[in-house]
C-alpha cells in the first residue's frame, strides 16, 4: 500500500511475450511482469489468480493461444496457480537446448 495522500506512480507496461525462444529474452520479461505486478501490490497468496488474469494481459500471439488453451481453457478441471504457469509457459516455448546455452554463457 502507498502513504494516504501519495498518487500511485504510474508504471510502464512491459512488452508483451508472444513466445519466442528465447531464455534471456523470457526471463527479461518475466523480471518486467514481476516488477509491475509488485509495483502496484499484485502479490502474495491473495493474489494468486489475479496474477494470473493479469498475466493474460502481458502475453501476445503463440503465448496467448497456448494460455487460452492451457490455462484458461473452460474444458480444464482445474487452474494452475500462477508459479505453475510461468514455469510451463517456459517449459512450452524456451527448448532446453536454449536454457543450456544460456547457462553456458553466465557461466
């Protein structure tokens, strides 16, 4: 929560991803999407499937397609939690050839 009497800044929206295969490129946006859900205190348990509405809102393209039908399907039994989410939004588009790599070069 802000201080009474403060405005709430205004936070730039990150790009959106719309799946490339990229594991620098996916975790830059990732780090973006975090920051803006913390920015305006879209955290925490409570929130959980907030942020997953609003990571809905951050993706394009093959990305969306693949939550439409993964995650937000209406034949699914049940929601995934955000966490789960992202890590199978990963495991869907960055192949590991590309994480291996990517680890090799912060290596």
């Amino acid at each position: 929560p802000i201080p009474e009497g403060m405005k709430h800044p205004k936070i730039e929206v990150p790009a959106k991803y719309g799946g490339a295969n990229s594991h620098q490129l996916f975790y830059t946006w990732l780090d973006g999407v975090l920051d803006w859900m913390r920015a305006y205190n879209i955290c925490g348990p409570d929130a959980d499937q907030h942020r997953l509405i609003y990571l809905r809102q951050h993706l394009k393209g093959d990305a969306d397609d693949w939550y439409a039908q993964e995650i937000d399907h209406p034949d699914n039994l049940e929601t995934p939690s955000f966490e789960p989410a992202v890590c199978k939004l990963h495991d869907r588009f960055v192949h590991l050839s590309m994480a291996a790599k990517a680890t090799e070069e912060f290596a």
